[in-house]
C-alpha cells in the first residue's frame, strides 16, 4: 500500500482519537500501519482496528461497540437506514450533495440519500471505471464497503465497486424531521430548528456559526463560505436536508456546507433559553472551580501568546494560586490589551468549553489592574533557579531538567513551529516542541542535551516539553545514552514452520492484499489475475516454558535464510512443487534453529521487525549434555 492511502487510515484514526480529546502520535501511528500493511500482509482494514484498539487502550479510552455486519436484505439491496460499518452492500440512490475534494487521492465526495436516510461518500481517484455521478441523479452502486471516519458512517467507491446509471424517473422524500436530542455523527436527513444564537465568525473562510435549537435541545451549525450560499436569518425556523453531523470532543455540530435548507415561515419552535450575561457583578471564583457560563476572578497575566489570528487582540495564560487557564481578547475599539505581570480583576468573563478545556473569552467582561500591590504566586509559573536533572520515566507537569538525546524529529505541521520530535533517555522517551523563536537554535538529531526548566505540559494522559522557556547545551559528540526501546524480546527455538510461509501471492486490489490461494482466489475480490508476491515465515518458537507464534516480513525472511525474493520466485518456478519448494528449504534452514526475536504481539501473534541466530557455545552444549546424561545413568566423559 502506497504511503498515501496509508495517511488516509492515520487521518481516519487520529480524527477518530481526537473526537475524543486525545492529540494522538501520527508518526506512531503511520509506522504501525506501514510495518503490518506492507510488511507483514496485514490487511488494511485488519490493520486499522488493531491501531485503534491499541491506541484506545493507550489512552484508556472505552472502545465503541462495533455492530455486527448485518446480513444482505431480500433482493441484495440495502436501505440506507440499515447499513453499518464493515458491510459490503448494494445499494440504489440518488446524489443529492457533491464538495470539492480536499485531496487528490479522492474523485468525488458528497452525500447520497434514499427514502430511509443518508450517508457520505468518498470515490477514491485510483478506482478505474468508476463513472462521475451527478448531482440530481440516480445511481445503482454494487461491492461499495461501509467504513467508518470520525465515529461517522461513510461509503467507500473502490475498483472493486460498479456504478450503474438508473435510468427511470424516481422521487425522494425525506425522512421525518429528527430532534437534535436524537442525532448521532453522520448525515442528519432532515431537521426542522429555529435559528437563535449567532456568534461572530473566527475564520475568514467562515461564513456563519451559532446556534439552533429545537424543543429537544440546542447545538452549534456551521456555515464556510461557498459560491451561492447566503446566511440564515436569526430567529427564523429552516427545514435542513441532509446537513453533516460532525463529532469533536464529545459534541455534535452541524455542517451545513452538505446540505440544503429553506425557510419555513409557518412554524413556530419552542426551544431551550440560551444563557446570557448577567446584569449585576458576580462574586471572585477561583480557576480550579470555574464552570461554563460567566465568571469573575482575580488574576495575573503570566504568559502572553502569539495571535494566531488577524483579528485576535492578545491570547495568552492568565492563573490564581489554584490554576492557570487561557484567554482570548478579540479586537473590539473599546478593547486595550493586558499588561503581562500585573495582576487583574476581570468582572463576568464568559468562560467556554473546548475539547474539555476551559477558556475566558474577554470581550464581554470589565478588566482593571489591581493596585494595592499584592502579587498572586501562580501555580506553574516556571522557576528562576535550575531544577535538578529528573528522568522521563519521572517527569510531572510543571518544569524539569534533563539529560536526553535527541532519537526522532518528525516533520513540523506549523509554520510557527521550528522544531518537534523525540527526546529520550535510559528510562524512556517523549515528545518535545521547539516553536519559532530568534534566541533558539534546532536540536542536532543523535546528541545528547543538557535540558535545564523546560516546561512539562499534560494533554489526555501525555506529556510533553516545550524548550522555549529552557536552556538547553548539547554535551560532547562522543557522548551517548542508551534510549529505552519499544519492542519486546523473544527467545527460543524454531519448532515449525506453518503452511502459508515461503513465498505467497497477494490481492492487488487498493486496501486489499489478502493472500489468495493455489487457484489465486481473494476471499473478497475472488479470482485475482494481477497478483503480487512477497515472502514471508509463519512459525512457532519455543522457549522451553511458552510457545510463540510468529510472523516475520520479507526483509527479515531474506536475512535470515539468504534467500531474497527474486530467487524464491525462480526455485518455485523451476520445482514441480512450485511455492511449497520455497517453503521446504525454509524448514531445512530454520527448524531447529534458535533465534533471538525482536517485535511487538498483535493478538497473541508476534510481529518480528528484527531477528538473529542465537549461536550455542559447544563445550557449554557439551557440558549441559554430559550432565543431562549421568542424570539417566549415563557416565560422564
């Protein structure tokens, strides 16, 4: 699999992992797919639930009840409503939305609907013979695969896909309106909402936000700019169609973008109050006890950030003696910007929630300076004098010092960022953030650093550092540590080599690469002409106490056996036998054998990324057998 579609299942699970309040390791992740994907012949959809479930269990995150794949209806066509994810189905519907697609790896993506429902989909620009649909029309897709994108339902068009015009005339009615209460992520196919909050736009490329509601509740809509569309009119009533229901950090939004909607004059909707400012001065709350509403607290400004934004005043931390929380200021003419170090009364700041995280948006609140010249001691406020050196295994949020080497910088996803990567010592690793900054220097990949009051930082259970408030001096180019690794090892002797090793032959098809049998059958795709080989070993390895099974790709095949794969091609073509030739040479040279394993488990199989014979002393051998001998009579020599 081409590293492309590979970043598409790392978007699909990171996505997944953030809708849930995590900020997950994409490079991990990619790497994990990439060794099972492409190295081991795992398929891809194998794949992607094995990373998640592990990425879950990292973040000890509840994993989703994944519902059976259901059984295909009388006459092979399934309703919309009835679809779920890791079906195959056929299915007869009509476009009724298109988007540009964000990548070229993708043709065409929109929504497609039936009287039952609506679903998202996506045809990838490698699937040949797939027609352009068209908007308005109606279609017949065959072999499409259900998955699922951000806890959301999607349809995924492949080259296994058909798609067959449907020529008569049909009419779609939508389903009944559904209350907000009851919307899961997906495509809602009809919601009726009263239009009752509209919030200021915080991108250029927004259009509209704010809120609608309904008498089952409230939730936020969004509305990007787009040729041809118009704002909503605060408090009109709309009847919407297929509108987006997007998920992040545990609420559903709305996204209009998919969708069509007009305004129904006639209706009236009795919907929730929305909360507004108070009129009178609220009592001084402290950080740790702030809430979502309005709050007023006495603080100090302790850090001042950049703006990310042309029309963001100032950003920054301000904190108390129980906390720190962060605060935008927006431009406003009757706005002035805060004095880093003072400290402030700020008066019915509204406080907003974002992926779990407080803020105090400034804009609505009275801020002054207090004068009578008390100074607040702000928890995690960095030290004036150097920490002494601590281990990563022991970091705590706050600030530390470090003795590290640099193992890994990955690719900086910021323009702002200067520098991010892995840092590590004897006791393990973490990630590290350099952002853009005329003092600091990059980090020297492979040298090992003096760190000194770096800030630790804790984000869903994981911490990282950043160095702009640090001193860091590299030690001398000698100098090393031996960075804690992350695979396992296994020891033991080879005690068989299971059917299907040696050389095999692979599905083609995107996403697939199933190994196919004798007759090069795809349990999916069926027969399989343009098949591609690979060379693998499947065994047992035996300790003496537990016995492993093992899988190990082409790279460590070839290494340990001297047989690459353009030979085994040759021994099996040139042996009556044809594949089982390969394997039984791998048998002469393996069984019996002892080696040292290098890998990771993936349920209860052992995936080997390294490998080397264990080589016996033979007077030690010799020894051990002498022993063993006068043990059952027999006389030592």
């Amino acid at each position: 699999m081409d590293p492309e579609q590979i970043q598409q299942i790392t978007d699909r699970i990171s996505q997944k992992l953030e809708s849930k309040g995590v900020s997950p390791d994409r490079q991990s992740i990619t790497e994990k797919l990439a060794s099972y994907i492409n190295e081991y012949g795992v398929v891809a959809y194998e794949a992607e639930r094995k990373v998640l479930s592990d990425q879950l269990k990292l973040y000890e995150i509840p994993a989703d009840e994944q519902p059976a794949a259901a059984a295909a209806p009388e006459g092979g066509v399934f309703a919309l409503a009835d679809i779920q994810p890791n079906d195959w189905v056929t299915i007869e519907v009509k476009v009724v939305s298109l988007q540009a697609p964000n990548s070229p790896s993708i043709a065409q993506t929109g929504v497609l609907a039936d009287s039952s429902g609506a679903v998202r989909f996506v045809v990838f620009s490698k699937a040949d013979g797939i027609p352009q649909m068209e908007l308005e029309h109606w279609y017949r897709i065959e072999s499409a695969v259900v998955d699922s994108f951000r806890d959301v339902p999607s349809l995924k068009i492949h080259s296994g896909s058909k798609v067959t015009p449907i020529a008569d005339d049909r009419s779609l009615m939508p389903a009944p309106p559904a209350p907000l209460a009851t919307l899961t992520p997906g495509v809602a196919a009809s919601v009726q909402v009263k239009f009752v909050e509209e919030w200021e736009s915080r991108s250029e490329r927004m259009l509209q936000s704010g809120l609608v509601a309904d008498a089952s509740g409230k939730m936020k809509f969004v509305l990007w700019k787009d040729e041809g569309r118009e704002k909503l009119t605060l408090g009109s009533v709309y009847n919407i169609f297929y509108a987006s229901v997007d998920s992040f950090g545990g609420r559903l939004s709305l996204a209009l973008n998919s969708g069509v909607w007009m305004e129904n004059e006639d209706a009236e909707i009795s919907v929730p109050v929305v909360t507004s400012a108070p009129k009178e001065e609220l009592p001084v709350t402290n950080i740790r006890d702030l809430a979502v509403g309005y709050a007023t607290v006495r603080v100090k400004f302790v850090e001042e950030w950049e703006s990310r934004s042309e029309r963001m005043l100032q950003t920054g931390l301000v904190g108390d003696e129980t906390g720190r929380t962060k605060f935008v200021l927006w431009k406003d003419a009757s706005k002035e910007k805060l004095v880093p170090g003072l400290v402030y009364l700020i008066k019915n700041a509204k406080v907003d929630e974002y992926n779990g995280r407080l803020s105090l948006a400034l804009n609505s609140a009275e801020y002054s300076v207090v004068e009578d010249g008390v100074d607040i001691a702000v928890q995690g406020v960095a030290p004036t004098a150097p920490l002494p050196v601590t281990s990563v295994r022991d970091l705590a949020v706050g600030y530390a010092s470090l003795r590290v080497k640099f193992v890994e910088e990955w690719e900086s996803r910021s323009e702002r960022m200067l520098q991010t990567g892995l840092v590590g010592d004897e006791t393990g690793r973490v990630k590290f953030v350099l952002w853009k900054d005329d003092t600091k220097e990059k980090l020297e990949p492979g040298r090992v650093y003096h760190v000194t009051n770096a800030k630790v930082d804790e984000y869903n259970g994981r911490l990282s550092l950043t160095l702009n408030p640090a001193t860091y001096e590299a030690d001398e180019p000698e100098a090393d540590i031996a960075v804690g690794t992350a695979t396992d090892e296994f020891s033991g002797a080879v005690v068989q080599i299971s059917g299907g090793s040696g050389l095999v032959k692979r599905c083609s098809v995107e996403g697939c690469n199933r190994v196919l049998s004798r007759q090069n059958f795809c349990p999916v795709h069926e027969i399989q002409p343009n098949f591609h080989y690979d060379l693998r070993i499947k065994g047992v390895l035996d300790d003496g106490k537990k016995a492993y099974n093992v899988l190990i790709g082409r790279e460590v095949t070839e290494a340990l056996t001297g047989v690459t794969m353009e030979q085994a091609i040759d021994l099996a073509s040139d042996s009556p036998l044809g594949l089982e030739e390969v394997q039984a040479q791998f048998v002469e040279k393996l069984c019996g054998r002892y080696l040292r394993c290098f890998g990771n488990d993936f349920e209860g199989r052992i995936l080997v990324k390294s490998a080397e014979f264990i080589h016996l002393d033979p007077s030690v051998t010799a020894e051990l057998m002498n022993r063993a001998g006068s043990v059952f009579g027999g006389e030592e020599q």
